[in-house]
C-alpha cells in the first residue's frame, strides 16, 4: 500500500493507522502490529525492490534475443526538478530504469550523451538497439556523440514529439522573416485558436456565466495546459462535441438577462459561437489535424 500509492512513510507514526491495523488485526493475529516508519523506508524497502527485480528478470532475459530501446525524456516534477528519466522498451514491455535531477547541471550535448552512454553501459551495450528522446537540438547533438562512440546504436526522435511539433507549427504560425510564406497560410488558424481559448476563459473566469454554462452542458470546457500535447486540437475537438449546448446556451434568457460584466465581452463571444463562417473553420482545422492527433 505505501509503496504502489507513494504515500508518506509518516504515515506509519500516526496513532490512528497504527491503531486500526492493531484492531483489525487482533480477531485472527494476536498482538500484530503494524510495519513501523524504519521498517517500510530500509529493510522492508529492499526487500521489496529485490522482489521487483524478480519479477523484472522475466522481462530483461528477453533483452538479449530481441533487443531494446533506451528512452530518456526530460520533465520538471511537483518541486520543478529537473528530472531526466530513463527506460528501456523492449517487446516484453517497458521497465523504468533510473531518474537524474539535473538541477544544477548545465544540460549541453555533453553532459546528456554522458547521461545516455552511461545507462548504455548498465544495460549492456550488446542489447541496445537504438536510442529515443525528443527532437531537440541538444538532444539531436547528443544523439551524434551516442553514434560516434557506439557505431552500431541508433539515435531516433520521438514520433510523438515529431507530430506535436507539426501542430503546433500548423496552430500557432508566428511571423518571421523564415516563415512569412507558412505565416500568411496558416495565421487564421491561430486567430480560430485564440477565439476558443478567448471563449473558455471568459466563461470559466465569471462565475454566474459558468454556473448557466452547466445548466446547458454536461460536457466540461478543458483548460488545457499549453505544455499538453495538441493542447489547440484538444480544445477544438470539445468545443465541437459542446457546439449545440453553447449555441442554445447564448441565445438563452438567462444568457442576455445576465449583464453584470462586460457587455463588450458577451457580445463577442455570443458572434463568435452563432457565427457559421467561425465554425466552418474549426471544422476544416480538425479534418486536417484530427488525423495527425490520432497518430499521438
């Protein structure tokens, strides 16, 4: 229960816990008591990983024979570490192998293709059959060294990380002398875009106007993080399920009744929900990015 659930060992010096395992316990095991706060985080701890390293054999003795993938992807954890993990998929399945916190760390192709060939190294150079990480350019330049040095281990990017970039470069085109031509296709896509997110947050941000929102849809609006994979198509692809709800929603009495905030505000986003042209958009957006986001 601690370990499958991350719970705090703490935990285990609380009275009430201690005292309803004892009382549970004590109709068929006189004088149990529970595992104390030493026991779970040392000899109960290791005992434990040694049984999960059992179980993982099943997995690693198929390493040889097929090979594997070692996959390495930064992400920042609940105290924003920064964390590196590392695992090795093969056709057994995948197994976590280590995290790096590489806080005060300066994270250059050097120090990332260190990270990389030392974890080639733990698993056995002669089982690695390629490597995996995001497309970034210090990943890519880390990817080169990993190839120099083991001239027989592929680099590859992330199909996934691949996918979203295309995305969010199709959703959110930005005007620079490089992209003025891929600017001037697709900048009415990032204003459709900036409509629903313009949309959400005026609802979710008053009150009242999220309280008559439920009384019409059951469905919630997503406040999708923008570091969420195809967070733009996520949030079409809703505003598509909920477009009838928000329609009937706008031209409600307790829509127009309701006129305690910026009547500038209601009036847009009432066009825009009503507005058949802005729809037509959404849709031609999700006909050719929907597929893409399938993919993810």
């Amino acid at each position: 229960m601690f370990y499958s659930g991350g719970l705090s060992f703490n935990l285990a010096r609380n009275p009430y816990y201690v005292r309803s395992y004892i009382s549970c316990a004590n109709r068929m095991i006189p004088g149990f008591v529970p595992s104390g706060y030493n026991a779970l985080r040392t000899t109960l701890l290791q005992r434990e990983r040694a049984n999960i390293e059992r179980l993982l054999q099943l997995i690693k003795g198929t390493w040889s024979e097929k090979g594997i993938n070692v996959v390495c992807d930064g992400w920042s954890d609940a105290q924003r570490r920064p964390l590196i993990n590392f695992m090795a998929v093969s056709e057994g399945g995948a197994i976590f192998l280590k995290s790096i916190n590489s806080q005060k760390e300066y994270k250059d192709k050097f120090y990332l293709a260190s990270l990389i060939t030392d974890t080639i190294a733990e698993v056995g150079p002669q089982n690695v059959v390629q490597v995996i990480t995001d497309n970034a350019p210090v990943c890519k330049s880390a990817g080169a060294i990993v190839e120099m040095q083991y001239p027989f281990i592929f680099w590859m990017p992330c199909v996934v990380h691949t996918l979203n970039l295309a995305l969010k470069n199709i959703c959110a085109a930005k005007n620079t002398e490089k992209n003025e031509i891929t600017y001037e296709e697709c900048s009415w896509i990032t204003v459709v875009a900036d409509a629903v997110v313009f949309i959400r947050n005026f609802i979710m941000n008053h009150s009242m106007r999220l309280t008559i929102f439920n009384e019409f849809l059951h469905l919630k609006l997503l406040a999708v993080a923008d570091t969420r994979f195809a967070y733009v198509i996520v949030m079409l692809k809703r505003f598509k399920l909920i477009k009838r709800g928000l329609q009937t929603m706008v031209i409600s009495d307790q829509w127009s009744c309701y006129r305690e905030d910026d009547v500038g505000k209601v009036a847009c986003v009432k066009d825009l929900i009503l507005n058949d042209v802005w729809w037509d958009k959404v849709d031609y957006i999700l006909s050719f990015t929907s597929p893409i986001y399938d993919m993810l």
